[in-house]
C-alpha cells in the first residue's frame, strides 16, 4: 500500500478510505434488488414487485424509500429506524412487511391514470445499498 500511494501521491487516509469503499460496494454487490414491471387497472389496486436477493441470511433492512421518478424525487413511502412517513395513504408495503423482510414491494391502492410512470426503490441494509427501478402501466377496467 506504501508503494502505491507513493506513485500516485495519495495519502496514507485516502487509501485507506479507497479501501473501505471498495469493501463496501463489493459487499453490496453480493445483493441485488429485483423488480418486475407492473400492470395496473384503474380504481384498482396494484402491487409493483420489488424484492430483495442475498447470498446473507441476516440481512437486515434500515431505510427504505419508494419514490416515482417523474414528481421531483418526492417520497412517496419511506421508512427509517422503525417508523414509516408516506406522503399519500394510498401508497404503502405489504401488510406483513418488516425490517427483516425481503419483499420491498409497494402497494397502490385505487390505482389511477396519473400513478403511470416511472418508480424507483431504494433499499439500504446490513449488507449495504441496492437501487431498481420500475414501471407502473395503468391500463381502464
């Protein structure tokens, strides 16, 4: 490590810090975040699937966010140290859902023409941070 930061003149801190952020990011990458498009039907509810993969078994959820990528980034559900915020209470998770649960996906309850679009889940656990998007198709009855 000495050589290496003597050749490109990177302190001994910054290595370090390279170092761990590789770590992590490969300890992330074992995860994956898998989500599959969703058709929904007008004044019905749908579920846009979303679910988590991992080599770990103690995987352990810490923050979770569901937003749609067209309003702004705004939340639309998001949950941090236990306690839930959701913008509409249309949105939410599946009923029995928990911090140790893989399924991450959102329900939308009477789905209507302007929940078409685009969705994005972010996931950050134990064993690190996962990203997907999602499309929604809102289709009449």
């Amino acid at each position: 490590m000495k050589m290496l930061a003597l050749r490109m003149n990177l302190s001994p801190c910054t290595i370090c810090f390279l170092w761990l952020c590789g770590s992590s990011l490969a300890a992330a990458s074992q995860d994956m975040l898998r989500c599959a498009e969703s058709t929904g039907i007008l004044d019905q509810d749908a579920v846009l699937s979303c679910s988590l993969h991992s080599e770990y078994d103690d995987v352990t959820v810490t923050k979770l966010i569901w937003q749609k990528v067209a309003s702004n980034r705004t939340s639309l559900i998001a949950y941090k140290d236990g306690i839930f915020t959701t913008q509409n209470q249309r949105f939410s998770l599946q009923e029995d859902w928990s911090n140790t649960s893989r399924d991450v996906s959102l329900v939308v309850r009477k789905t209507q023409t302007s929940d078409q679009g685009l969705y994005q889940c972010k996931v950050v656990s134990n064993r690190g941070i996962e990203a997907s998007n999602v499309t929604l198709i809102v289709t009449g009855k």
